[in-house]
C-alpha cells in the first residue's frame, strides 16, 4: 500500500515527499481523504508509459509477435470479408 498524503501536507514538504519517491514507493495525495492523484519516480512512471503505449502501438506489436501465419490462418481469408460495395444512399 502506498504511503498516503493530503495535497496540503504534500505542499508543505515537497521536497522530501519527492526524495522519498525518488528512493522508494509512490505516494498517494488525498483530498478531503479520497484519493485524487499519485506521485511517482520518472523510472515507474516511463517503465508504466512504455508497457502501455497507444492501443496501435500494442497491437502492432501483438501482430508482429503472433502473426496470422504462425497462427495457421491463411491472410487471403480477410480479403473478401469487407463488403466493398459503396453503401446505400442517405438522404437528408
């Protein structure tokens, strides 16, 4: 469990909340006792920003680690699934 603050004790040292994060583990800021943000070192929050990344990002990399033909699927199979035709008309 992280160590927990109030926005105002945090204000008020500052400095140390920020040693102390940059040494050991997140801390909690608290408002009227609910939490509202988390303070973390710049290690965790880029190990945390680069696990996630975008969704296209993570999907190129699903793709380019599992492809379709390691999975035994054909790639021609999608081709015809798309309806190419231009659709209806709409009026307005």
């Amino acid at each position: 469990m992280p160590k927990s603050l109030s926005i105002a004790d945090a204000r008020n040292r500052l400095a140390k909340v920020v040693h102390d994060v940059e040494t050991g583990p997140p801390v909690e800021l608290t408002r009227r006792g609910r939490p509202v943000a988390m303070i973390v070192s710049v290690r965790e929050f880029e190990m945390l920003a680069g696990a996630r990344g975008s969704f296209a990002s993570a999907l190129r990399r699903f793709r380019k680690a599992n492809g379709l033909k390691k999975a035994g699927i054909d790639p021609r199979l999608f081709r015809k699934l798309r309806d190419a035709s231009p659709g209806r008309e709409v009026k307005i």
